[in-house]
C-alpha cells in the first residue's frame, strides 16, 4: 500500500504546540525541561531516591549545629544548651529527620511526628537547625496532603511558633523572629498549594486531551458507519436494478418460449420468480438502511446510480461554482461495471467538494482517470494556497467516504500535500478484476 508523508496530517493526531516545540529547541531551556522529565521518570520508578535524599540534606545541614552547641542561632542569641547531653540532641534531631522519609505517603502523620517533636525541644531551650523538617513537612502536606488537615496544621503552627518565642525559648529579637517564622512558614504551605494546583491543572487537560481524542475517535466511527451504510444503500440500488432487468429478460423470454411450445419455459419462469423472491428480500433490507419512508424506497429503489458518463455534469456543476476543472480520462472507462462506475464518480465528487469547501478563491483543480488492465487510478489534485492547514484537521464524511469506497474494491489512498507542497491531492488505486466489468 503506497504511503505519503501527508497522509499522515489527515489523521486523527494533532501537532505539539508551537511554543512547548521552541522551549525543546532552546538549548538552556530544552536542557531544563528535558531534565525534569528525566527526573520525573526516576522518580515514578524509584521513588524512595529522593525521599532518602531529602533526608539526608536535612541530617547534613543540621550536623554543624549539633557539633558546635553555640548559644548564636539565626534568630539570635538563644538559650544555653550545654546542660544537654550531645545524646539527647542528636535524638532529638533524628527524630525530627527521619519521619520525613514518609512525607509523601503519610505527610498528615508526618507532620504531627515533627510538630510535637520540635515543640518539646522549644520548652527545653533549644532551636535547632532541623526546625527546617517542619516547613519541608509543611510543603509537602500542602502538595499531597487533605486540605482539610493543612488548615489545622496551619492554625498549629502558627500558635507553637508564638509560643515558642514568647514563652517557652524566648530569643533575643521575638516579634523579628515570629516574623519570620511565620513568613517561612506561609512561603511553604504557598509553594505547596502552588504546585499542587499546577498538578490538578495539568491533570485536567490531559484528561480532557483523553476525552477529546476517545471523541474524535467515536466521530470517525459513526461518519465510517454512517458512510458504509450509504455505500450500502448505492450498491443495493445497483444490484435491485440489475435484479429487475434480469426479471423482465426472463419473463419476456418465458413468455416467448411458451408461445413456440419450447421447454425451456419452465426454466425461465423459475427464474423470473426467484429474482422477483430476492427483489423482495432486497427491499426488506433496505428498509434497514434507508431513512425514507417506505413507499419512497420502492420507487427509488430501481433508479440508476451515477456513473462515468456523469462525471461532465458533475464538473459542469463544479465549474458553475467557481472552480476551473480540467478533465483527462484514459483507457475504456464505459466498459467498468456499475459499481466501479460509481465508487470512481463518488470518489471524484467527494474530492472536488473537498476542495471547493477548503481551497479558496483563485484554486484550480485537475482531474484525471485512467483504466489499466486491471486497475482504475483516479487523482485529484488542487492549487488552493491554504489548503494544507484548513484541510488537516478534516474528519468529514468526504474523506472517510473516499477511504471506504477504495477498501471495497481493495484500493490505496493518499490523502495530502503534493510533493510540491502546494494544494492537495486525493490519488486513489483501485483494484478491478476483470469480473467488474460490463458484459
């Protein structure tokens, strides 16, 4: 089956955006974003990495303070902590470290381990410099916690830390220190709820990017269904008027054969009878697939479907809307069957009603059709400027029409810019074995 790179755009996938392409192609930002993916993907596979590797940095940063026992801290001169055996700091700072292993998966309980941890190093005097567990398990019940639990935890914090530093280890400059305490505080808890919205906003699109794809997808297959069923209907229309020309042939010919007392008579009547017994059957079917009421599918039911004798009305009515046509036909098309007549017809009339709906004004379009021995190739193509971008999100009738006419007859279809990259082209092959041909 021959393939262009067009067809490819005439499908149901939608280009990257523009913008997210140039961050990729920036070299700074395209490193950055490529590392965060990386990043991510370690994560979802690996994902006590980084919860140990927060625990960690935590324990470092706080192994300077435990060794050096200063009365200096960050909010200034504090109480003395030489009355503490080195025992009891370092358990109290393991304490506080390792519960942030479980941040992520139980940061409720996380953060109450740290609290009530800290605030018994608060009554005794002592302002260590793992407090810092206490905003990471902040954030971190923010990011994946209840919001209902954050609240509380919000209220908590804010009263341990007035009562810290006003009553049970007062420092040298309170209402500084509360300050920023409590700003360091509210900077975690936003950050948090930051990325968390963040979260639930990309997960929101990629949802309604799912929703919008199993939708475009449930489109194609009723227009596929809806352009079977009206196959259906054309190709009934062409076996019922071919059933009934066999019938009058055999009632004539029976009719005949009684006259001249020949035996064939009989032959000739159970032949006219069974074509009339599957006219019948075929009207029964097709009162499925019409929508008509059913005295109009009786009188449609005989008319002749369009063929390649039609073609110079259609473009007749092409040309009268704007759309200068040019017409090249080789090989003996009149000696196709009727059904092959009409798939190259419906092919030709859906392929110019595509460009007359998307090429735009000044477009011109060629038709040609040509029979080999046993092929019917049928190419279509137009000049319309614009056509690529306005045709490549098409999922009408026309083009899955196209598809599933050429499918009958075992075809290959390329829908899309021409080499040139100007215009479309509809280039459709059909397979015809020399059964499809008249008689």
């Amino acid at each position: 089956m021959r393939q262009a790179p067009a067809t490819i755009a005439r499908g149901t996938a939608t280009a990257p955006s523009p913008g997210l392409a140039d961050a990729w192609a920036h070299p700074l930002l395209g490193r950055i974003l490529r590392g965060r993916s990386a990043r991510r993907r370690l994560d979802q596979r690996h994902p006590w990495v980084l919860d140990t590797a927060v625990v960690l940095v935590v324990a470092l940063l706080s192994l300077p303070d435990l060794l050096s026992r200063s009365r200096h801290g960050p909010l200034g001169d504090t109480t003395d902590r030489s009355h503490l055996p080195t025992a009891v700091l370092v358990a109290f700072a393991v304490a506080v470290v390792i519960p942030l292993w479980w941040r992520r998966r139980r940061p409720v309980i996380t953060y109450g381990v740290i609290s009530a941890v800290l605030l018994a190093q608060w009554s005794l005097g002592v302002w260590p410099q793992t407090g810092m567990a206490a905003l990471i398990a902040l954030y971190s019940l923010a990011l994946h916690g209840s919001l209902r639990a954050l609240g509380w935890a919000a209220a908590l914090t804010a009263a341990e830390l007035s009562l810290a530093v006003g009553v049970l280890a007062p420092v040298e400059h309170p209402f500084l220190g509360l300050f920023f305490l409590l700003g360091t505080a509210t900077a975690a808890i936003a950050i948090g709820l930051t990325l968390r919205i963040r979260r639930l906003y990309l997960a929101a699109l990629e949802d309604r990017a799912t929703r919008l794809e199993i939708e475009q997808d449930q489109r194609i297959r009723l227009t596929t269904a809806a352009e079977r069923t009206r196959i259906a209907r054309e190709m009934h229309d062409i076996v019922g008027h071919n059933l009934s020309v066999m019938v009058s042939v055999a009632d004539g010919a029976s009719t005949l054969a009684t006259n001249r007392g020949e035996t064939s008579a009989d032959a000739l009547r159970i032949l006219a009878d069974t074509g009339r017994q599957a006219m019948s059957e075929l009207r029964r079917v097709l009162g499925v697939l019409r929508e008509e009421p059913g005295h109009e599918q009786d009188e449609r039911l005989l008319g002749p479907q369009p063929g390649i004798r039609d073609l110079d009305a259609l473009l007749t009515r092409v040309r009268a809307a704007g759309l200068p046509v040019t017409y090249r036909t080789t090989g003996d098309l009149d000696a196709l069957g009727s059904g092959v007549q009409l798939t190259v017809y419906r092919i030709v009339q859906e392929a110019l009603t595509n460009t007359l709906k998307h090429a735009g004004p000044g477009a011109t379009a060629d038709v040609t059709v040509t029979k080999d021995t046993d092929t019917v190739h049928i190419k279509v193509a137009d000049t319309g400027a614009n056509a690529a971008g306005a045709r490549s999100g098409d999922a009408g009738h026309g083009l899955v029409g196209i598809r599933q006419r050429a499918a009958m007859y075992g075809g290959t279809v390329t829908l899309g810019p021409p080499a040139a990259g100007h215009g479309w082209l509809v280039d459709v092959v059909l397979d015809v074995p020399p059964g499809d041909h008249q008689p």
